[in-house]
C-alpha cells in the first residue's frame, strides 16, 4: 500500500459573486461555483444579531451545496454591514445607497463577513470577521457624486473597495483580514483549505 496522502476533494464556492470569485482566485485552489438557492431572507427577518446572522447565512449556503455535492467540500460566505446601528442590505437604489453611505459616515460602519466549510475533509467549521469603518466627513453632494460614479447598489454598506475611489472614502479601517472587507476572508479560508489537504503555500 501507498502512504501517499488522499487528494484534497474538489472545492466548490457556494456563491455566484464575482467578488469572492476574484478573491478565492488569489489562493490559486482550482474551484467550481455554484448558487446555493437559500432563502435568504427568512433568516434576516428574523435574526437581529448581525454577527449571528451571517455566520448562520454562511452555514447555510455551504449546508445547501454540500447536500447536493457530498464528494465536494463547499465553501459559503456571506456579510452583513451595519450602518448607523442597523443593519442594511443590498441599496437595490441610488437613492438608498446614498442613504446608507450618509448613515455610514453619520453613525459608523461595521461590516461582520461569516465563512463556512463543509463537506469530506474538512470538518464543518463556520466564523465571523469583523471589521469597523470609519468613512471621511465627506458632504452629501460627494457621497452623492460617488454613487454615480461607482452605482454601488449591489453592495450591502454602499461601496466598493475594489474599484476607483473606494478606499478614499474611508479615514480609518480597523480588519483583522482586509480581504472580509470584500467578502471573503482569505487568511482564515487558506487556513482552512491548508488543514483541509489543499496544497498552499
């Protein structure tokens, strides 16, 4: 008999975000994608903890895919931001992202990025990252302008780290990982991935 190591299982990202695409790219761990299919928001209407609140949606995304792939280990984030003391989704609005922007720099923002693994390999593990924001006292017309610069509608707190002019919103970002600031907190994945037999450096 060989005592050579089994191979890692395929790896599949419960989620068909570009975003944590790009940033599960950075490990070089080839990866498939798949939407998880929860509903999401019959959590959300329910939860008022945001820290439990995405450590239990990332649970649930890597739980959805890992029953319908039980050879793979399955990879599920999500992120929950909170501005001014709420917790806020996706704008959906220009108007709304503004809104949450306004409610970011008046009353800060916090944003908890939840990560979980699930499936052969890999014991089920889920935890929270959190990260504190502190945006520039900037006027509405800029937040305004910044919104129609960038449209960030789609992002839950209003802004996009990853395109111009993201980062010159902030004055201070207090993140154990920066990389949960996007979405997917890569130092504790490649932790994971590590124990889990992928090969990394």
């Amino acid at each position: 008999m060989s005592g050579a190591e089994s191979p890692a299982p395929p790896l599949i990202l419960a989620s068909t975000s570009p975003y944590r695409a790009m940033l599960l790219d950075r490990l070089g761990v080839p990866y498939a994608q798949q939407s998880p299919g929860v509903d999401e928001e019959a959590v959300t209407a329910v939860m008022t903890d945001p820290a439990a609140l995405a450590e239990r949606l990332a649970v649930m995304k890597a739980a959805a895919v890992a029953e319908r792939n039980p050879h793979a280990a399955c990879l599920g984030s999500d992120q929950v931001a909170v501005a001014g003391g709420e917790i806020v989704s996706k704008p959906g609005t220009p108007e709304r992202a503004l809104a949450q922007l306004i409610a970011a720099r008046d009353g800060g923002l916090s944003l908890f990025c939840g990560v979980a693994l699930a499936g052969p390999g890999a014991r089920r593990r889920a935890t929270v990252v959190r990260s504190d924001l502190t945006l520039h006292p900037l006027s509405d017309d800029r937040l305004r302008a910044y919104v129609a610069k960038v449209n960030p509608v789609d992002c839950a707190g209003s802004f996009k780290l990853e395109e111009p002019g993201g980062l010159a919103l902030f004055e201070r970002i207090d993140a154990a990982d920066w990389t949960a600031v996007i979405g997917l907190p890569l130092l504790t994945v490649a932790k994971w991935l590590r124990e889990a037999g992928y090969e990394l450096p």
